[in-house]
C-alpha cells in the first residue's frame, strides 16, 4: 500500500491533468486510493483516537465549505463553462490526505526519487528552449512546475541536515543547485526563486542554536551570492526573472506584477457587488473566471483574495487559521525531522498565496496538501513514539519502586 501510495504521491498526482493519458492515469488512481483511504478513515473512527478524529473533522468541515457555494453556483448562476468537476477532484483528494497522516509513514523517498524524471525531462526541454521558451517538464505551466521544486528543495535542505554520509551530502547539494538552475535558466517562475532564497536564508538563521554561526552563515551566504551576482549580472538580467519586460503576452501590459494588480482589483470590484450571503460562505470553487467583466476566464493569481471571494469571509479566515496553526507546529521543534519540512512548506504556502493559484492547478495542490500530510504523519509518529516511550519509563520506574519496598 505504501508503495502505491507514494507513487501517486511523488509522480502520478502531478501529472499534466490537460493531456488525456495523464488525466486518465491521476484521477483513476485518484478515485481508487479515495475509496481504500475511506474504509480505511472509517475503521478509524472505531478506534475513537481523538488526534486522528480531529484531522478527519477538519477536512470534513472543508469539503463542506467548498461544495456548499459551489453547488449554488451551478445550480443558480451557472456559468456554460463552470465546471464542478474541478471541485469534486478537489474532495477526492482529502480522503488520501487523511489516510497519509493517519498510517504516519515518511514517503519522501518516492517524491525525492520519482522527481529525477522531472528533471531528465526539464534538462531536455532546456537544451531545445528558443526565444522566451520555459521549462514545464509533465506539468501543465512552468509556475506548477516551480512549486513542485520549491517542496523538493525542501525535503533535500532537510535531508543534507540530517544526513550524516558526506558523499550522500555532496550528492544532495549538486542536486539542490541543478534544480535552482532549472527555475533560473528554465521555468522563469519569480515566486520560487525569491522562496528558495527565503528558505535557505531562514534556515541558515534558525538552524545552529549558537547565534554567532547564524550570522556567519548569513553573512557567507549574502557574500557569495553578490560576487555570483557581479559575475554574471549581464546573463541573469537577461533571465525572466530579473527581467520584469520578459515575456509579456498582453500589449497593454507593463509587465506580470501590474497585471496581477488589475486582476486583483477587478475580483474585489466583483465582491463588491454580490449579495450578502455570497460575501459571508463566498461564490463557489474556481467561480472568480466566471464573475469578473474584464478577465473572464483568468484565475486570480492570489490564493488569499481568491479564497476570499470564492469561500467567503468563512473561507479566508478558515484558511489564515490554518496556515497560523501548521506553521505554528512545525516551528516548535523546528530542529526535527518532519517539524522542519512543515515549516518550511508553510513558508511557501504563505508567500506564494500573494503571487500564484497554488490551489487552482491540481499539481501544485497535490505537491503541497499531499506533502503536508507526510510531514504531519511523520510528527504524529514521533509524538506517539515519545508517548510510548514515557509510558515505558515510567512503568518501569514503577516496577523498580515496588522492587526496593
């Protein structure tokens, strides 16, 4: 079971949902693991453990929340091209979460080495790249693509942490660079770059407990980043990343940043105008295409606007809550395994929110719920290992007190 799962973890569930093969292979293997993961949810339930009930509540409560305005859109302000299938394939996927977290077993393993194909795909498609080409690899957009790297950089950053072979950690660092220069050279994706670098500065800064080698580490880090940056000043400032003019699809565009501005202005002069009820439980998943005059058909390109106006007021504190609690976890024993990949992810989450439709694209939402779930299935292990091993010693100092009296 284990194997299935982390093969439709690290590979099938990120595939390219436009090309039919693809389409057919994610949601078949989709609707397979969704039905197993619910006889398994539900032979739970009979156990009556109160941490996994929680997990199966929450996500019970978010199906709710979204097929609730979802359901009234298409029923009344049915749009010829709403589709309220992308919302069902958004449910489907809560069970294989919950099921993930609940058996607790670390499946990086089939990300990190299902992702070589991403990348042997990428390195090919970067050698026929012409004009202002980007790298997608199997994913539909390069930006979706990105994402999956920002969470491979994760698990990498955290396993050259933790391992202690220093071939292997050579191994991880050329790996970690080859894929930071696919999103500089290949993908172009803005928001990953500047997250990895946000990843590596926060980990660089938070990782030895002695505050001198935290700011050594910034410093060198700052230091060899400059001198890259003088080196080859005229080469990035030709790259889309550090060229904002690079790529603009639309004549009366000043670049993508000014773009998102007007898209995000528009979606909020449409929240304005709907009723009461529409701004409290919101319009429906994937509805703002559908509900805005000037972009119709284009998505919002900020997670915390689009949740708002899609899910509501309930919706967008729902959603600030539980990016406040995940990264409140994972930052309490941030020099763990599983703890640290967790708050790193949600440092994702909470940047590329502004820029990205991270839960729009179902490869980067199955990369980040599905790696989320991995990452709290790892700390429920090691919660449940020290409660065993508590309760060992202190049976044990029972034991020996009934010894000595």
């Amino acid at each position: 079971m284990n194997i299935i799962i982390g093969i439709f973890y690290g590979f099938i569930s990120v595939l390219n949902p436009l090309i039919n093969e693809f389409f057919l292979l994610k949601y078949g293997t989709m609707i397979v693991l969704s039905y197993l993961s619910l006889l398994y949810i539900i032979k739970t339930l009979r156990n009556d453990n109160k941490t996994e009930i929680k997990y199966i509540i929450t996500l019970f409560l978010l199906s709710v929340m979204i097929i609730v305005p979802t359901s009234i859109y298409k029923v009344f302000f049915d749009s010829p091209d709403f589709d309220i299938s992308k919302a069902i394939r958004v449910i489907l996927l809560f069970p294989i979460v919950v099921l993930i977290i609940l058996r607790k077993v670390d499946i990086r393993k089939y990300y990190v080495n299902l992702s070589y194909i991403f990348t042997i795909v990428a390195l090919y498609q970067i050698t026929n790249m012409q004009g202002q080409d980007r790298v997608t690899s199997l994913f539909s957009h390069s930006n979706f693509y990105s994402i999956y790297i920002v969470i491979l950089s994760i698990f990498l950053i955290e396993e050259f942490l933790f391992q202690q072979n220093k071939r292997k950690k050579v191994w991880i660092i050329l790996y970690l660079l080859l894929n930071f220069f696919i999103i500089l050279i290949g993908t172009g994706a803005r928001t990953s770059f500047a997250i990895i670098v946000c990843l590596l500065l926060f980990t660089i800064s938070i990782w030895s407990r002695n505050k001198a080698k935290n700011i050594i580490g910034l410093m060198t880090f700052v230091i060899i980043t400059l001198i890259a940056a003088m080196f080859f000043k005229d080469d990035l400032f030709s790259t889309r990343i550090f060229d904002l003019q690079y790529g603009n699809v639309y004549s009366d565009q000043e670049d993508s940043f000014s773009w998102r501005l007007q898209r995000w202005e528009s979606g909020l002069n449409s929240w304005e105008k709907s009723s009461f009820l529409i701004k409290v439980i919101g319009s429906g998943w994937e509805t703002t295409p559908y509900i805005s005059d000037n972009f119709r058909g284009m998505e919002m390109h900020n997670e915390y606007l689009r949740i708002f106006i899609e899910l509501g007021l309930i919706g967008i504190i729902s959603y600030i809550a539980i990016l406040y609690k995940l990264f409140k976890l994972g930052f309490k024993n941030v020099r763990k395994k599983g703890y640290l990949s967790l708050t790193l992810i949600m440092i994702t989450v909470i940047i590329s929110s502004f820029t990205e439709n991270i839960f729009i694209a179902s490869e980067s939402f199955s990369a980040i719920t599905l790696s989320i779930a991995v990452c709290l299935g790892i700390i429920n292990r090691q919660v449940t290992e020290d409660k065993d091993i508590r309760r060992e010693v202190v049976i044990n100092g029972d034991k020996e007190q009934r010894r000595l009296y």
